[in-house]
C-alpha cells in the first residue's frame, strides 16, 4: 500500500505543469521502480499470512486495508463489515483477506472509479462479499459473469481475475463477476460456513 502511495505522488509529480521537464523524467524512473518493486512484494506476498490477521483480526484487518486503498487512490469507499475473526480457519482467513484485498487493488488501478462499495453480510450458513464501483467496467465473455480463461499475469501486477477464482473455489464458495464498459463492476462471493 505505501508503494502504492509513492507511486501514485510520482505519478501526480509527472502530471504538474509547474515541475521542470527534467524532474518530471526523475518522477516518470520513480514511478516505474516502484512498480516493479510492487510486482516482485506482491509475487512474494500473495502466498504469506498478513501479519496484521494475528495483530488485529480478520475485521479490521479488511477495514484498514480498504481504508489505506482509498487513501492512496482518492477513491471514496463505503464499508460495510460485521464481526468475522473466529468464522474461518487461518487458512480461509487468508484467502478471504486476499480477494478482497485484490479486488480492492484492481479498483484503484484499473477502474478508474470516484466511488466503490464494500459490504459483507454474515447468515447462519453463508457469507456474502459485494464488491460495487462506477468505474469503466469492461467487455463480458458470458452474459454478465466474467469467464476466468484470463490467467495469472505477474507482468500486470497480480494475479486478478483468475487469482480471485481459486481463491474462491479454495472457500468453497462462487462468485460472479459482473460489468459492462461504462457500467461498473459488481463482484460477488459467496462461502459457506459453519
């Protein structure tokens, strides 16, 4: 998330028009160090256990992450998270944690949305994860639910869509991906528990 922040102000460095043309090339080295620094943390981490789940729950775990992506994005975001520490094992802990997590990150990168929505419902046997921004949304391959034969790409920056799958699949849940260009997007997971 910090390298997301500095490359982001490197980023907004490159857009003034009262910074000299030679340090607008110094931002531009910046920014592009930083986001390869961010592909090699994010290889490496996409596997580990946060250490913030064991610090300070699943719960606020999420809600500070959400909240560091809006900081660094400018996005507004709207949350909605009821108590989940003790739902899931360690395992599914980490697995929740990283959809939401990625979801969040390809808002702020790719979306290009003003405006996202979180919320989570907990039922007796079933949780449910909706993920909503205005963004550019993008084309659908199958009638409103995304088709995930896109794989794993480290030269993007993730593990997207299809990282977003297995993890789901892991859970033991679904999901949908819905989005439209000009419409937004809409994911939604759904995993069982108890």
């Amino acid at each position: 998330q910090n390298l997301l922040i500095i490359k982001n102000r490197a980023l907004l460095g490159t857009l003034s028009a009262t910074v000299p043309e030679q340090l607008q090339s110094q931002f531009e080295e910046i920014s592009t160090s930083v986001s390869q620094a961010i592909e090699e943390v994010r290889e490496i981490a996409y596997n580990l256990r946060p250490y913030h789940l064991d610090r300070l729950g699943l719960t606020q775990t999420i809600e500070e992450m959400i909240e560091r992506v809006a900081a660094a994005s400018g996005i507004a975001f709207t949350t909605e998270v009821p108590p989940l520490d003790g739902l899931f094992d360690a395992e599914a802990e980490i697995n929740l944690y990283r959809v939401l997590q990625e979801s969040v990150n390809n808002i702020a990168r790719h979306s290009g949305a003003t405006e996202a929505q979180v919320s989570i419902t907990r039922e007796t046997h079933q949780v449910t994860v909706r993920i909503v921004d205005n963004g550019r949304g993008f084309a659908n391959t199958e009638r409103g639910t995304w088709n995930v034969e896109r794989q794993a790409n480290p030269q993007s920056g993730g593990f997207g869509l299809s990282g977003i799958a297995e993890r789901v699949r892991l859970l033991k849940g679904t999901h949908t991906i819905e989005s439209a260009p000009g419409q937004g997007t809409t994911i939604t997971v759904k995993l069982p528990v108890g």
